[in-house]
C-alpha cells in the first residue's frame, strides 16, 4: 500500500535539532540555513546541506515559533466579497498556487461587501500575525484613514482598485475589452448600443462604463443617457432590474453590453418577459468569461479575462512588497479576449 | 466620510493590558478572561466586564503568542481537490461562516487529488500550528497510516467519507437521491436505463452507484452492466468519454443517470454527437445543482444538496472536536432534494 498523505503528518514531527543532526552542524546554523532572510550567514555548501537533510526528514519549521522571532507568518490575508461569484474561485486559487511557491499559505474572508464585517475579517488576520493581504473588495475611492491603513501594511488590489492608484493592483484591461465589444456591435451595424453598467463605485463598473462612451464616441455614435442604466451590484437580480428600466426608457434599443456576465443573464430574463428574442431582436454582451454559459442558450458573448493568471500575478507581486514594502506601486493590467458566441447578430431590419 | 474598514486596523493595535485597564483588572485576569480554556478562573461579572473592554478597543489577541502558550491557533486547515470544481465554493464558504462564529478562520489548499501534494499541504499546515482539518479529498480507503493521522489531529471529512465511518463526515444522502431519480424515470415507464457513474474510490461515486443497482431492483428493473460505465472522475471530459462507451455497448438506453452535473454536461456533448434529442430520445439526471445550470437547453434535472449547509455542518463539527477529539465520531447525512426541470420525458415510442 502506497504511503498516503497523512503518514508523514502523523508520525513524530521532526525538530530543528534532528535537521542539525542529520546535517552535522549546530541547531541555530540548521536554522540560519533554512531561514531565507538570514541563510548568506552560512555557506552555501552548509546551507544545500541542512536543506537537504530538512527535506530528507519531511521537517516543517514551526511557524507560530519562528512569527515571534522574525516577525513574519507566511501567511497571506485574502479577502473577497463572496466565494460563490463564479469570477472568485479561478482568482483565489491562482492566489493559492503564486503563494505556495514561496511557502505562504492563504487566509480566506469573505465580507459580502459589508464594510464592518471586512474591518473585523483584516483586525483578525492582523491579530494573527498576517504578513499581507490581497483584496478583492476594494472601492475606488477609500477613506483617508482606510487608505493609511493600506500603505501601513503589504496590500495588493485584486480585480479592483483605487483612484489613485497608489496601492499596487493587478487587474484586467476592462477598457480594451468593452472597446473591443463597441467595435464589433458597431461594425454589425448597431447603434441603439446601451449599457447595463456595474456599479459606479467599483473600478470594475466605472471602466468599463468609461470605455463604454469612449468607444461609442470614437465610432461616432451619440451615447444616449437613456440607454445606460447603473445597476446596483453585479449580480443577475440587479441586471434583471436594470434592464427593464432600459427597455421601459428606450424600447427601440437593439444591443446590450452588460457590466459582467451575471447582469447579461438577468438582460436575458428580462428580454425573454418582453418577448424579445436575442440576437434577433436584441444582441447581448457580457464580460468575465464565467464558466458554463456557452451551453446557454443563446450562449452568450463575452470577455475573457485571465482570472487564474490575475490570481499568480497578485500573489508575486505581494511577495515582492513583503520582501521590499518601499518598492513603488506597480499597477498590472493583464490582457483581456473576446469570445463571440450565439448571442450576437446585426441589428434587426 | 464613514470608517472605512482599515481605520482600526492602522491605529495603534491594543494590547491586553490596555483592555485590562479599561476593564479594571490586573492583564493577567484579562487574559484568563479572553481564553475560552481558563475563562472558568475568573467570575461571571468580571470575565463579562474584559470582554465588553476587549470588544470597545477592537483587541485583537496575538495568536501567534497565545498560539505557543495554549497550542491553540484559531486556525483550521481546509484541503479540497479543486476551488474551480463548482461544488466547492459553497461548501468553503459555509466552512468559513462556520468556522468565524467561533473566532476560527480557515486556510485553504487545493490538491488536484494529488497524493504527494495533498500530504505537503497537510505537512505546511500542522507546522503552522493549525488546530484541525476539514478533509474534502479523502478515499473510500485510506491505507492504515493515513486513518492513524486522520485520528491523532481533529478532522473531519466533508462531501466525502471513508468506508470504515471511523472519521467523522458531513455528507449529502447519495442515496435517497439516486433513488428519488430512479423512481421518477420509473414512473415515467423507462426500462432501459443507465448509470454514468462516478470513480469507485470515491464515496460519492461509489455510493450512487450501490443507490443505482437498489433503486433498479426495487423497481423490478434488471441492472444491465453494459449500462453502467465508471468515469474515470467527476468532470465533462471523463462523462463524456463514458457515454460515447455507453451508447456504443448498447444504443437502446432511453435514460441515463449520471453521477454529477459535470458528467451529465457531457453526456449532453455525446447525445448530439450521436444526433440524440435530450429528453425525446433520451433522458438525462444529474447531481449537485450546479448554479446557472437551469439555463442550459434543455436544463438539466438534478438533485440538490445543501452545499452551504455541509459546509457549516463540518465546521461545527470540526469545533466539537477540538473540544473533546475523543468524542465519537458522528457521521452526519443531510438531506437531498429532486429539482425536475426539462431534461426528463417518457421514454420514445
């Protein structure tokens, strides 16, 4: 019978003097050498050697003992409105893989998006002695003294950001994707284009709504006010809402671009209370890429953003502000893909 | 400007002796107050005064510290195969809620059912001190190591469980579930039904599949065993694979269980393959209640378990353990619901 994963786990766990002893040298030069931060304090070939010897015993440093010491957990903080938005677990588990690659492991919170219930989630993790954070519930304008907060320890925006993008960020290219979705419309020849937008608190809604006037002007087509509607959050029952109060204002509208594929299938919801067909009456555009929606009917067309990836991404760069706080906030944006599915045609007549 | 979440974080974190002093007493009764374990030592009325103190100042224990002296770390360690399997974001989520209500937060690792990984995780995690383990990666038969360590930590397993029931578990009823399906094709007349099943090592797949071969004898229907074909796992790919084997032994099947959702996704891809109709020619049943499937063509029947609810379930029960590991290990099945939507009719002719 194979040896399982509990085995190693179960027996007695090895201490910082069985690695010395295995290695030939001293306790505190065993823990100099596993130690990242004080190994140029041994030499290279005494360090290879207690590595290997750590590695041959299957030790684990005892990380609540070496927290006190060094001050750092390996532990990373991530905190997301909600595990069950499709866009969160492909992210938290890039989050999970950038980090395990440095020995870090991830503290999950979710907050719902209640602010009291983030503040008490981050005074937790602080109290545990987390190393960082990476946020996916950021607005893009914080207080003051949130924003302190912020600069005061290792925090990485994922998905989301701030204004001022002073807090290092990794995100998707929201505009280039909503400007690729107004050129394809655009190009079949619609220009009743409206706009179901997120919510203008989140960069994620405010972007794309941006990108949204920018590429209609820059096709020449008037972005009536009529034909944007912001919706409340980015889920299926706000998109629902707000697609009927776009249809009541403007019925002769021929195609949606949606905030993110959840607002897409409340559109369709409403369309199909209309009588509406899509594409033929009206043609739809999300954005997320979330899983499973091309076997919808009409699947619908989207923007692909590298969830996974973003994830990788955000875990390396608070590894870098760890090592480095003072570094300068970077602010990644990863590239983004139309996917041109069923939900899309010319406009009707 | 409200007080944004970092707010507290930032300031000047309290410590146990300034909650002492706005509580009045000595640091070391504070502390005796804030520990669950030697709460008893002090009276009712004080032990309340300290918690309120604790609780105005947003004090938040340094775990790390506390963590050497009591062994306890407020953290518990929560493995899955893969948070982009869509079962899992609810079950992780409802761990987390569960888990929070009693100051615990979780860890989370992923294992893509890797052995070896699964065993560094498990390994990374008890170094850091953490206080049990929710399991949703275990086999039907772990070797006798692996049962040994399972019982030396608390742990329980969810979704899953092993066959000896030595472990404690949270599970959905598999079987009242594949029997309220049987019952309904039954109903309906068909005969020729079949079993996309899912791997025997596992207890979900294996439990469905013994649910199966009952249901059909309880019917007075003969199991054909070129009618059940065990996917290799619990994923698109594999069902897919397995039905084209299915249709190819016997191509009068005129309804088919499968053994997930993702399995009955592609049983979807081999029926159009083959130019089948779902449900005309052939019906199709599901498992799990995946979101968003209700907007597949034809959406899919299924059954539904309580995600959420397992997980809030395991999390409790992880908390009973720790309390008292030697208490006996409960075994918790909770109930299961048949959602018909439109992938079910009478069978053709």
């Amino acid at each position: 019978m194979k040896a399982g994963p509990y085995a190693e786990v179960m027996d007695k766990v090895p201490t910082i003097k069985d690695v010395a002893d295995l290695a030939r040298v001293h306790a505190a030069t065993a823990s100099r050498a596993l130690n990242p931060q004080t190994r140029d304090m041994v030499s290279n070939r005494t360090a290879n050697r207690v590595i290997e010897a750590a590695k041959a015993l299957g030790y684990a440093p005892n990380s609540a003992a070496r927290s006190l010491r060094t001050r750092t957990s390996s532990v990373a903080g991530v905190v997301i409105p909600d595990l069950r938005n499709p866009v969160f677990p492909p992210i938290v588990r890039g989050i999970e893989d950038g980090l395990r690659e440095a020995g870090y492991m991830a503290l999950l919170g979710n907050t719902d998006g209640d602010p009291v219930r983030e503040r008490e989630i981050l005074a937790t993790m602080r109290g545990r002695q987390t190393d960082g954070f990476i946020l996916a519930t950021s607005r893009r304008e914080e207080s003051p003294a949130e924003m302190e907060g912020l600069r005061a320890v290792p925090t990485v925006l994922v998905n989301r950001r701030t204004d001022t993008g002073d807090i290092p960020s990794v995100t998707a290219d929201n505009s280039a994707g909503v400007a690729a979705v107004v050129r394809l419309l655009a190009g079949l020849g619609h220009q009743r284009i409206a706009h179901l937008a997120g919510p203008k608190d989140l960069s994620t809604g405010w972007e794309r709504y941006r990108a949204f006037t920018d590429g209609m002007a820059s096709h020449g087509l008037e972005p009536d006010p009529r034909r944007v509607v912001f919706c409340s959050a980015f889920t299926e029952e706000a998109g629902l809402l707000a697609a009927r109060e776009l249809f009541a204002a403007d019925p002769g509208i021929t195609a949606v671009i949606a905030g993110n594929d959840l607002i897409a299938l409340g559109c369709y919801t409403a369309l199909s209370e209309l009588g509406l067909s899509c594409p033929r009456d009206v043609s739809v555009v999300g954005f997320n890429y979330m899983p499973f929606l091309d076997k919808q009917r009409p699947a619908l067309s989207t923007v692909r953003i590298p969830h996974y990836d973003i994830g990788i991404e955000a875990a390396r760069m608070l590894l870098e502000r760890i090592a480095n706080p003072s570094a300068p906030a970077k602010r990644v944006v990863l590239p983004v893909q139309l996917v041109e599915r069923e939900s899309v045609a010319v406009p009707r007549e």
